[in-house]
C-alpha cells in the first residue's frame, strides 16, 4: 500500500501554485454507514439533500461531511454512487424525457450511458477539506477555472505523459467526475451541469477534476517543475500584436543555439548533474580517464568572475566592494549569504554570470570537437535540470546517492552540522526527483570499486549510441 503524502503540506503548496478560490476535497466511499462515526468533526445533514449540495459545504463552508442512502434526495445521486439501484423509470428513459432529451429512447441510451460505481459495495461516503486530512482520501476533486484546470492537466502530464480523454453525460456531470474516476483511476475532468450550477452554487466559470488520490503527489511535483520553467497561474498575456520571441520559454528559441552545441559532427554531449556532495566529481574523473573530455561549469562560473571580466565588474558595480576580498576577488561565501533566500538578487546574480558561463561554454566544445570530431563530450553542471537546460544534451547522467547520505558526506566535507547540510540540501531539487530525468544513473553511495565498475558500463553504452547516431 502507497505511503499516504502528507496532505496538510500538499494542498497548502497546490494552492498557492492554483491559487484556488475553494478548497479541494478529500472523497472517500465507505464500505459501511458506522465506519462514518470514526471521521473527527463529521457533520450530519437533518435534511435530504443532493450530492452537488453536499460537495459545496465542504469546498466553501469547509465543512466535514457524511452520508448514506437515507440522506440523499431522490435515486440519483445514490445510484452514481452505487448506494442504491437506478429506478425502472429511471432505466427505461422516462426520467431523462421529462427535461433534458426529446425521447424516452433517448433518455433510454442518457441512462446507460452514466458510469457508476458498482452496486452494493458502499454503504456510505464522506467528504472533508483535504487539507484537514481527516482521513485518507479515494480522490480528490479540484474546482477550478478553465486556465487553472489546464495548469493541472499539464502537470498531471509531466512525468509518465498520457492523452487524457474526458466525457459529458451531460447532466449528472458528477457521474463524469467521481464515478469514472473510481472505475478507471485516471484523472477525470467534468463540466458542472445545470444542476450542480443550480443547486450545488458551481459558478459560471468553474470545471472539477477528480483526480486518484495517489497521483496527488505526482501533480504538485509536475506544477513545482512547470513553475521553475515559467509556466505558472495565472497566465500572463503576451500581446495578440507583439512580437512573441521574447515571450516564449527560452528553450522555444534556442534552436540555432542548440544547433550550435550540439554542431553537425559526431560528437555526444553528456549532461552530468547530480546532487550536492554526490559525488559527481568522482565520477567525471573517472570518464576522464576513459577518454571522455570535460567540462565543468564550476570551473567556468570561478574563470568568467575573476577580476577585470565583465560578469566581475557588473557584480561588483550592483553589489558593491562589500563582497570582495583583498584581491578584488569575489568573497562567494559572502555572496552566497546576500543572496541565499532573496530571490531577485539571486537572479541578478545569475544574469551576470550565466550569459558569459555560456560563451565560454560553447567556446570550449567547439575546441575540443575540432580536436576531435567524434569526441564524447561530458559537461558537469550541478544545477543541470534546475536551469531547465537537460534538452542541449543527446543524454543525461545523474550521480545518486540517498539524500540521508548526501547529508553526512556535506556535513563531513564542509565541517557543518547536519542540520545546515539539511537546510543547504533544501534549496536544490531532490535528488530523487533528479533521478526521474536521468538516461542514466551512477549510484554513488558504495565503494570505488563498485563505482567504477557502473562507469565503465556506462562508457560502454555511450560508444554504443554514437556509433548508433552515427549509422543514421
């Protein structure tokens, strides 16, 4: 059984990215009525009432919230949650007939179209806030304007890409929602119908996706990862008149660049991150050794900020001498501490010093590719996938070790507590997240022994794809 997210901390950082107006909603089917006693808080209605009434007292009276059959008005909102079985003039298409199709045929083929869950099998079902996490939810349902549910499909597709496809009943748009999410565990994305807009107060301009509750976690890591690339809510507008280029994400109009990197010839470019203290270093001194030219932008990010550059200059004249030393080097250690936590004056820091790293990037591998053509070219970049750069590379090398690892060996290396390895650790991106962009990943956390043996297999499949990327 999957660990449970911590639903607090989830919804808190969903709806900061979402920047929703209600809350989303724990759903959860219960295989019998009393199971509803064990639920802190839970509310009880004294009237009957419909299902789209009931989903609004939680998502904006937030409100916990029980029912069973008894507590439902009429058979249809029971019978989408299998509570009750559908009428006779329900299944024959009277009921649809009287409002919302011409025929009873037609009502005949509205009513067997409705997904539903399974006859029998609940006996009751509750709804709470999410972010209350009274219990461990089946699926959410998120309420949401149409460019926030775009946001939401996107970063359900980030990791595992799949063509979603959605339905409309119609009216019973619950049925969409809830009841095909259940049956087919995949997101589900419904119009609200007349009556969840009439009774439920859906407003005008309102979608709900339900979504299982174990992909959750998947959905905010794909928001976080679209955040840092610049897509983000709400949606800000380009201009139908302007001039778009400067508009687009950059990698949109970096084509001639990454021509330019990636050149005509038959080099490889291996893009090699990983977490701090990985021991990455290790690692690209090993494929040295095979034959592998390196570069490594840590070295570059110190050559391009020595003293009399232009990246030096513009640091000092926006920062001020406070952040030299007696040589008119950088103090970075004092550079780190204005920055760290202040995220403009980090990205001016980076407007200075990424531009000029680049330069002098594209100058080296155009030396070594004319040394040799066929070079396979490794380019450490600690931050590789934060920059959002991994598409220049024909293929990607994350060097893992478990975070509680990486923990201890900062701490040792740079004579700190664990606690501020911790805290350093938080600013980068997990190095467990990093493991799911690698084509290939070096387990780090053994002995040299074991790692070189990793490397040399690695060595071995790289040649292969250049000889495979040359034959095409």
């Amino acid at each position: 059984m999957n660990k449970q997210p911590d639903w607090e901390q989830l919804t808190q950082r969903l709806e900061r990215l979402m920047r929703l107006k209600s809350f989303p909603v724990a759903f959860k089917m219960l295989p019998t009525h009393k199971a509803l006693d064990e639920i802190p808080f839970m509310r009880r209605m004294s009237h009957k009432m419909t299902l789209c009434q009931m989903i609004t007292l939680v998502r904006n009276f937030d409100w916990t919230v029980g029912a069973e059959l008894e507590d439902f008005f009429g058979s249809m909102c029971a019978s989408v949650l299998g509570l009750a079985d559908t009428p006779d003039f329900y299944k024959d298409g009277t009921f649809r007939s009287i409002v919302w199709v011409k025929t009873k045929e037609d009502g005949k083929k509205y009513e067997a179209a409705i997904p539903r869950l399974p006859l029998g099998k609940y006996e009751a079902l509750a709804m709470a806030p999410l972010i209350y996490k009274p219990f461990d939810p089946d699926i959410v349902l998120i309420y949401a304007n149409p460019a926030q549910i775009m946001l939401l499909i996107n970063s359900l597709q980030f990791e595992k890409y799949e063509v979603m496809q959605f339905y409309c009943v119609g009216e019973s748009s619950c049925s969409d929602a809830i009841a095909r999410c259940y049956l087919t565990n995949k997101p589900s994305l419904a119009i609200p119908c007349y009556g969840e807009r009439r009774y439920g107060h859906a407003q005008d301009d309102e979608l709900v996706m339900a979504v299982p509750a174990d992909m959750m976690k998947n959905a905010l890591a794909g928001m976080e990862s679209l955040f840092r690339r610049g897509i983000r809510y709400p949606i800000s507008y380009a201009g139908a008149e302007e001039n778009l280029i400067n508009s687009f994400p950059e990698s949109y109009g970096s084509m001639d660049e990454l021509k330019l990197i990636r050149g005509d010839d038959d080099r490889l470019l291996l893009g090699v991150t990983g977490g701090i203290a990985s021991g990455k270093t290790t690692v690209t001194n090993m494929l040295l050794k095979l034959g592998a030219p390196l570069i490594d932008f840590d070295v570059l990010s110190r050559e391009v900020v020595e003293p009399g550059k232009p990246a030096h200059n513009e640091i000092v004249a926006y920062f001020g001498a406070q952040i030299l030393q007696e040589d008119d080097a950088l103090d970075r250690k004092k550079l780190s501490q204005i920055v760290f936590g202040d995220i403009e004056k980090r990205k001016k820091l980076e407007s200075f010093i990424h531009p000029r790293i680049n330069e002098e990037f594209i100058k080296k591998l155009g030396e070594i590719s004319a040394e040799n053509p066929r070079a396979i070219i490794q380019v450490a970049i600690p931050l590789l996938i934060e920059l959002n750069i991994q598409y220049q590379f024909h293929k990607l090398l994350v060097v893992y070790i478990p975070e509680k690892e990486q923990i201890a060996r900062l701490a040792r290396r740079d004579g700190i507590s664990v606690e501020e390895a911790t805290n350093i650790l938080k600013a980068q991106l997990p190095i467990d997240e990093k493991e799911g962009y690698a084509d290939f990943v070096i387990n780090n956390e053994g002995s040299v022994e074991e790692t070189e043996q990793q490397v040399r297999k690695l060595w071995q499949s790289l040649q292969k794809f250049q000889d495979d990327k040359h034959k095409s």
